[in-house]
C-alpha cells in the first residue's frame, strides 16, 4: 500500500471510528431503556457483562492479543473499567428505571466532555485551546436548551437526573484514568478485565438490593443482544482505539453528537417527542461539535 493511500485510510479511520462510536454508544440507551421494561437494572447489567466477557474473551483467544502480567497494570484497567463501564452504565440503567427518557440522559451524559475539558489539563497535561473552548461552551448551552425543555414537560425524576450525573462522571474519571494508567491497554484483553470486574459487582450488588426480577421475552433478549454486542464490545473496542491514537478530549467531544442521536433513535422507538426549542439546541451542541473537533484538530491522524 503507498503512503498516500495509508494516510487516506488513517485520516478516514479518524473520521469513520467516532462516528461510528455515536451511533452504536448512544443507540445503546435505546438498547437499554427496552431492556429495563423487563428486567431489574442489575441483573440485566451482570447478564451483559457476562455476554460480553466470553464474546471478547473468545476473540481475543483467537487473535492471540497480548495480555497484562504485572498485578498494577491489571489492577489499573479493572478500576478504569469499574468506573467507564460499572459506574457509567448504572448510573444511565437506574435513571432510565426512575423515569428519565433515554435522550434526556444521554443530554446529560454529552456535559462529559466539559468535565473532561476541565480535568485533561491537571491531570494529563494537555493543553485546551480558545477555539476548542467555546466549541464546549456552545455545547453546555445547546445541552442545557434540551435538559430544560424535557423538565419543564415534567419529564423524568430529580433521582433519576441525579443518576445520570453519577454515570457523567464516571465516564469522565474513568476515561482519564485509563489514558493516564493504561493507555497502551490492548482493547481485546483489557476489555476481558474490565468486563469481568464490572460484571462481578453487578452480580454483588444485584444480590445485596434484592434485584432477581427478568421477563425472558423476545424484546429483552434483543436488548441484551444489542447491548453486548454492540455497546460493550464495539462501542467501547473503538473508544479504547481511540484513547490510545488521540487526546482524551478530542475523543470526548464526540459525546456531544450522543444526545442528537440518542433522541432520534429514542423517538422512532420510544415516540419521545422533539419539540422545536430542543431541537434548536441540539443544533447548537452540533455547531459546538464543529468548532471543538474541527479539521485543524485532526491534521496528524497517524
């Protein structure tokens, strides 16, 4: 292959793999929100992370990926799990469960990028630029254009809001954490770890709230499918790659894009309105997406 072709096929990877991290990470809302109509939030959790753990252990088994031998660096990609994965996704399942609409979370979720803004300086060392910064700025206004509008429409619970910032910031913490401990991580066999872990406190937790309740039907089943497959084992594949090739908020401004998916998909599905003002905002998060994550950003992509 030449080198012009390379370049073509890494500036495409630079531009294809968070595109298509949106679309499957924030169909997964969708994904859960069905799930959650029958079943309990942690025994649905433990049972994804029990799909996905023998998914990925079987591939990464067969691509014979590199595995961690140092108890540190195992221990480093269990916590970055247990905070990007267990905390994150059981914030999201309990808020849905609580009555907040799969695209008001997934709003709330997109504020990710702000606080990673905020922590990546101190933290990784890296350096936010001005255009960069009004991107976010524009992007907490358009979030905030959508998260009001769905409260004033008496949409969703203070619990159920409340949970979807716990899983805001363990997206955030966890994110950082494993660009800072484990950034060489393998995808494959570091996401084994991370499922493991999570799926063990699921289990635990699950026992100790008294949570048994799953309806075996077709529509959960499809959810739990979904959910494995595509949000834990692809979606979070992609992320992985990308923590590794960019800066960790490059990578998370792309979860500025995750509420106008996540509202659509939850529309045709769920039949959550839109109404004008929360898409003039959704407007205004795409814009601040633009200016946060523009062409100048992605002049190395190798």
């Amino acid at each position: 292959m030449s080198e012009t072709a390379r370049t073509a096929d890494a500036r495409w990877a630079v531009v294809a793999a968070p595109a298509a991290f949106v679309v499957l990470w924030s169909s997964g809302f969708i994904g859960a929100k069905a799930g959650l109509q029958h079943a309990e939030p942690m025994p649905f959790l433990a049972l994804r992370f029990a799909v996905s753990t023998a998914l990925m252990a079987a591939i990464a088994w067969a691509m014979a990926a590199p595995w961690p031998r140092r108890p540190a660096e195992i221990g480093h990609i269990a916590v970055a799990g247990l905070l990007m994965q267990f905390v994150y996704f059981t914030g999201c399942w309990y808020s849905m469960s609580a009555g907040v609409g799969a695209g008001t979370s997934a709003v709330i979720c997109a504020l990710q990028p702000v606080v990673t803004a905020v922590l990546a300086g101190p933290v990784l060392g890296e350096r936010v630029a001005r255009r960069q910064w009004l991107g976010l700025v524009l992007g907490i206004a358009g979030v905030a254009m959508v998260v009001s509008n769905k409260l004033e429409a008496g949409l969703g619970t203070p619990i159920g809001m409340a949970m979807s910032g716990v899983a805001l910031l363990g997206i955030t913490l966890g994110l950082l954490y494993q660009k800072r401990f484990c950034p060489a991580m393998d995808p494959r066999s570091g996401n084994v770890i991370q499922f493991i872990a999570s799926g063990i406190v699921a289990a635990l937790l699950g026992l100790a709230l008294g949570e048994s309740r799953i309806e075996w039907t077709g529509e959960f089943l499809g959810a739990l499918g979904y959910t494995s497959v595509f949000t834990s084992l692809v979606s979070l594949t992609l992320l992985a790659v990308m923590i590794r090739r960019g800066e960790a908020t490059r990578v998370t401004t792309m979860f500025f894009l995750m509420p106008l998916s996540a509202s659509v998909i939850s529309y045709f599905y769920f039949g959550e309105t839109i109404t004008g003002f929360a898409l003039v905002g959704m407007v205004v998060v795409v814009v601040g997406v633009v200016l946060a994550v523009g062409p100048t950003r992605w002049s190395n992509p190798a």
